[in-house]
C-alpha cells in the first residue's frame, strides 16, 4: 500500500484530456439517444450548439471589428473555428445562395461513429453563426462520417428549402 511506484505509469494503453473529453460527449450523446431516442438527444445537442455558435459568432465579429460578417467572412469563420478544433473542413464553393463545405476529419474522431446527434453541434454553430449575420440559414448535413460516409457535405443556404434546419438571426 505505501508503494510510491505506480504500477500503471507505463501502463501500454493510452488516455489524455482530449480523449477522455471525447469519450466522455460520445457516451453521453450514446446514453442520451438510448434514454430520449436520437431525435430528442439531437435536440438538446442542438441547444449546446446554438450556445457555442452564439459564443464564437462574437468572437470572430469582435476580431473582424465589425457588427456582422460578410458571406466570405462567415465562410471563413466555420473553416477557421473547425481548423482550431482538428476538423478538416474547407469551402468546396460560395455565392450568394449558399456555402458548402466539405470535410475530411471530425473533431470528435473516430468517436463520432454512429453518434449523428454529434453532428447537431455542427448544424447549430454553423446555423447560429450563419442566421445571425445574415438574418436567415438553412443547414443541411448532406453527408457525414457519424452515418458511415467518407467525410462529410454541409450546405448552408440562405433561401428556405425543404430539406435541412433553419435558423433565424
């Protein structure tokens, strides 16, 4: 028992802070869309989403030094904040009916597999940021890495469609 050596120091399994963190999201969007059904944890996840894209919308208006970004800058802002957090997204094109962005590494990693309530976190940060510039947006995740594609396809559009989330600044 007064042992100083710990035995697990060179234990051969690995475990640091951004791990444990992605873990700890993808098991509670796993007990969440168990206990309420993938709809409803998409719905509180969405709230979390709507709050952080609230956040960094300030962040990025403060930095530009203005009261509402542009479409390149609002463009610029997604691929930006999810470069910070290792995703791999980039504008695949831009006018002035929509963005689209495409995506070749989650932020969550391999531990957004078969969790697509997951995916609401990117839907509300794009949607907030998005509507709150431009008065309006519309998400729609076309493809994603939690549903098994090869990466993921998100269109934002600024006209109302049938298909996707809206959001309203």
């Amino acid at each position: 028992m007064g042992n100083s050596k710990n035995i697990f120091a060179n234990a051969s399994f690995t475990r640091d802070r951004d791990q444990f963190l992605r873990e700890l999201i993808r098991e509670l969007c796993s007990v969440l869309e168990a206990t309420v059904g993938v709809r409803e944890a998409e719905g509180f996840i969405a709230l979390v989403g709507g709050r952080m894209g609230e956040i960094m919308n300030r962040e990025y208006r403060t930095e530009a030094g203005q009261k509402k970004l542009d479409l390149c800058q609002i463009a610029d802002a997604l691929v930006d904040l999810k470069r910070r957090i290792n995703g791999g997204f980039s504008i695949e094109s831009i006018d002035e009916r929509q963005i689209v962005l495409v995506n070749t590494a989650c932020p969550f990693g391999d531990y957004v597999k078969d969790r697509p309530s997951l995916c609401m976190m990117t839907s509300n940060v794009f949607g907030r940021i998005a509507a709150d510039n431009l008065g309006y947006a519309n998400v729609e995740l076309k493809e994603t890495i939690a549903q098994g594609d090869a990466g993921c396809r998100v269109i934002i559009r600024f006209e109302e469609c049938e298909s996707g989330r809206d959001y309203f600044g």
